[in-house]
C-alpha cells in the first residue's frame, strides 16, 4: 500500500467514536422515518439497553447545534443537528434527530432524519445492526468507572476502553452549552486490512442536553499521528 493509499485508508479508523457524527447517510422515505423511535427494531432496543445508553439517567432534551469536524488529509465537515428530545414514554436517551449536512457557504447539501442515542450512535431508518457496541456503560456516570466500545465495518475493527474523569462546565466546550460535562478518556487497538493501529480519544458527556460528543482524538499509524476532532461552533437549548 502507498504512503497516500495508507493515509487515507487510515482515516476510517480516525473516528472510531465520532465516527456516527461524520459518517455520510443516505436519506430515507419521509413515511419511513415520521416516528424513526417507533420504527426501531426490537432487537435494536435490547441492544441498546444492554448497553447502559438508554433507559436510565436523564433524557435527551431538545437543542440544535452546529459542528464542524476536523479530518486528517480532507476538508472539515459542517453539519447542523437538531434533536427533538426524548418524547414521552419514549426510553431516555432516545432522540429523533434531523441532520443537515451543510456547504461551505452554508447551504445545506443533504438532509437525514433518523434516532439519535445520545449523540453517540445515529440509527436509520431499516437498519437492524449496529456497527458501535457499548459494554460496562452505567448512567449517570461516576468517576473512575470503565466501559467498552467496538466499533466495525467491512474494512477494519478497533476496541476501546473508556474511563469516566472528572466534571467541568459544560461550557468549555461551548459557552452557550448549559450545565457540567464528565470527561472521558479512551484508548485502544484495532487494524484496517489487517494493519495494527491505536488510538486514544477524550469524549464529553454534555449533561443538560444527555448527549456525548467526541472532541479529539488521535491515531497512530505506521506513518506517524493522525488527529481528527469535533469542534461545537454553535448551540441553542429547544423548547418542548
């Protein structure tokens, strides 16, 4: 493999937790997605529960912001996210979320509707899998305890362990972000056709608004440190 070829097959794996954040979707039928909770797949549910994302801790409150991600050897990628917040009945951590993924000059290029878990995990409309596994996640978080995420696609595999740190003000990421944030810092292993990499990450978890966002990270590969991040250029508390 190139030196070019191996930087960018290198970038798939540069967001093992954000990946659900950049990935580019497809948009689904209007009528398959006007209650995307509803039309999860029960077996999804089960999955997700296990995890420790949802069904606990407080809901996902209703907010839209704008984010731009910062990729290795490509340009950084806008998208503007509303949630609409856990509706009732719903399990916390469920959100509705509308995705617009915008131009430079601040058009929107695509539209996706889907659910959001927590910010971490983006489910579409039909999907019956899930590329990202949590094992060991208990909400609310405490300090000092471990979980597990997996992450896989056709190309490549990575594993991370996760520690939950300390609380700050939500603002440190934006200032308009109510409330406290938990750090956490991960670090793990994988391959990308079948050649070894390893990564570490610091994610926060946004408590007002019940969301994670993965603000930087970092991956080592044979050809040195690729860093990737994602920065919060705007934010608005909704209202029910």
């Amino acid at each position: 493999m190139t030196e070019r070829r191996w930087r960018r097959a290198a970038c798939a794996l540069a967001f093992p937790l954000i990946a659900l954040l950049a990935a580019p979707v497809r948009a689904a039928p209007a009528a398959a997605v006007a209650d995307p909770i509803a039309s999860l797949a029960p077996s999804l549910l089960a999955e997700l529960r296990a995890s420790g994302l949802i069904g606990t801790a407080e809901p996902v409150r209703p907010f839209t912001w704008t984010i731009v991600m910062t990729r290795p050897l490509r340009s950084p990628r806008r998208q503007r996210e509303a949630y609409a917040g856990t509706p009732p009945g719903a399990p916390a951590g469920l959100s509705p979320m509308v995705r617009e993924e915008l131009l430079e000059d601040g058009r929107t290029k695509r539209t996706v509707r889907g659910t959001s878990v927590r910010g971490l995990v983006f489910v579409k409309a039909g999907e019956t899998r899930l590329d990202v596994r949590v094992s060991g996640l208990r909400l609310p978080l405490t300090q000092g305890e471990q979980f597990r995420i997996e992450y896989d696609d056709d190309d490549g595999d990575l594993v991370e362990n996760c520690r939950v740190g300390g609380v700050a003000a939500a603002s440190t990421v934006h200032p308009a972000i109510p409330g406290s944030a938990t750090r956490i810092d991960c670090a793990g292993s994988g391959h990308y056709k079948r050649i070894g990499v390893n990564v570490s990450a610091t994610v926060m978890y946004l408590h007002e608004p019940g969301v994670f966002v993965g603000v930087e990270q970092a991956l080592d590969s044979p050809l040195g440190r690729l860093r990737s991040g994602v920065r919060v250029v705007s934010f608005a508390m909704g209202s029910r």
